[in-house]
C-alpha cells in the first residue's frame, strides 16, 4: 500500500544486488542511472536526480561523463554536502563538477549545489525553500558510512525521518569530517521513484550486517514507496554474514 503522498513507506523495501568488484559497481551503476534518465525524459521530459557524496561515487561520475544522453534535460541536486568553500575539493558539488558535470552540458541552472558555505542553518533553510516546489526524485543516489550513516544522516542525530520533517537538516556534530554539513532529511530522501545505494569497501561490513539485521540505522530509514536497490561488493555482502 503506498503512503499517502509526501510521506516515506512503513517499512524499507531493499533489494541487495553482489557486484564483483569496484569496475562493476561502477558499470551497473551507470547503466542504471542512464536507464532510469531515458525513462524519466520519455516520460516526462526531465530527470530529477540527487547526487551521493564522499569516494565511492567518483568513478561512477567519471564514466557519467562519457556517457551520450540529452544532458539539457537533466536537474541535478545534492543529497548532502560539508560546510566548506565551495571550491573546496573536500566539497562534493566539487567531486561532482570535477569527476562529470564540468564534461557535459547540463544547464548551470540546472545544477543545484547546497549553499553550505553560509553555515548548516542559513543553507538547510535556503535549500529547504528550493526544493519546496519540486515533487518527487527520479534518482537519489546514496553512499553507506562505516557506521551506516548515509547522506550525512548520522546515528545519534536527527535524520528527518518524521512525516513533516524539513526537506534538508543542519548538522553540527558529523563524526565524519568535517562536522558542520547539511543533508537532505531521510523524508525528503525517500521522496523518489528510485533509491539506488553505491556501497564498497570493507570497512562497511558491520555497516551492512547492521542495516540487513533490520537494526536502526540511517541507511534503513530511506523508504522510498518503490523500495531501495543496493549494488555492494559482493566479497563484502559474504563478510557481513545475513
Ligand atoms: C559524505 C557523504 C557520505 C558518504 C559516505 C560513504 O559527505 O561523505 O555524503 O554519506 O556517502 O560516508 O563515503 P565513501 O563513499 O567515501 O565510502
């Protein structure tokens, strides 16, 4: 049954995909993104997508940018971002830009950085306006911490999973450097018609053993009415053990 509209499902639906390796994850990864941008424009003419931050994404943006789709129909926005500079290289709008954006042609007014150089409130509430308007996600695009953190929701902190949560929350005490960032809320997250998870690295196995056991952790709370996807690292999912 699908929640009543804006709000995130009950319950999380994953579906886990093994991927051999880290080129793998990045070739699934892109043919997904790329089959879901030609089903959006063919349907509705524009492909609402929100980015992932941190490592794993960067090879994934790599290949984005030799890829042939109408980039001029492309809204891009950012599932979280630090508060840093913008030309900070530790920025993801930064990644992004470098790894794919600068290479193809979406609009600049299409491209949606989170202004969190003005600090996490003034960005989250700037933010938060921005996508006031805008309905549902086509993609959001997540990485999983090694505490199980995604976006920059963190065990202990507000993740927005509440039914009028905020769009995008500030964040002052991020265990992962640095600590001041804004991320969109699990809510607002979930607000999509696909949620595809990007998850490597070894570190991670607690993370996954975690999320899988159905204990409550960030990654469990994005609950898209259509369900998540997760692409892991095969040699990974077999460490975590369930
Ligand atoms: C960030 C990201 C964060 C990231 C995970 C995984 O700002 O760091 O938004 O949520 O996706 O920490 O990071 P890696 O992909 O580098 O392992």
């Amino acid at each position: 049954m699908n929640p009543p509209p804006g709000q995130a499902a009950p319950v999380q639906i994953s579906r886990w995909h093994p991927v051999a390796d880290a080129q793998a994850l990045r070739d699934e990864a892109c043919a997904r993104i790329l089959e879901l941008a030609r089903q959006a424009l063919a349907e509705r003419g524009v492909f609402r997508i929100v980015l992932a931050g941190g490592g794993t994404p960067r090879d994934v943006y790599r290949a984005l940018g030799e890829a042939a789709t109408d980039w001029s129909r492309w809204q891009i926005w950012f599932g979280d971002e630090r508060c840093l500079p913008p030309d900070d290289p530790e920025r993801n709008s930064r990644m992004a830009h470098d790894a794919w954006i600068s290479r193809v042609g979406v609009p600049d007014a299409q491209v949606h950085p989170i202004p969190a150089e003005l600090g996490a409130r003034s960005a989250a509430d700037r933010y938060a306006a921005l996508l006031a308007p805008v309905g549902d996600f086509d993609l959001v695009l997540l990485g999983l911490g090694e505490d199980a953190h995604t976006a920059s929701l963190f065990p202990g902190q507000d993740w927005g999973s509440e039914a009028h949560a905020p769009a995008a929350l500030p964040v002052f005490a991020a265990p992962k450097p640095p600590p001041e960032r804004v991320s969109l809320s699990a809510l607002r997250l979930s607000r999509a018609r696909a949620v595809l998870f990007l998850v490597a690295g070894m570190g991670k196995r607690d993370a996954v053993r975690r999320w899988r056991r159905g204990e409550d952790v960030p990654a469990g709370v994005i609950r898209p009415p259509g369900g998540v996807d997760v692409l892991v690292e095969a040699a990974l999912l077999e460490e975590a053990g369930v």
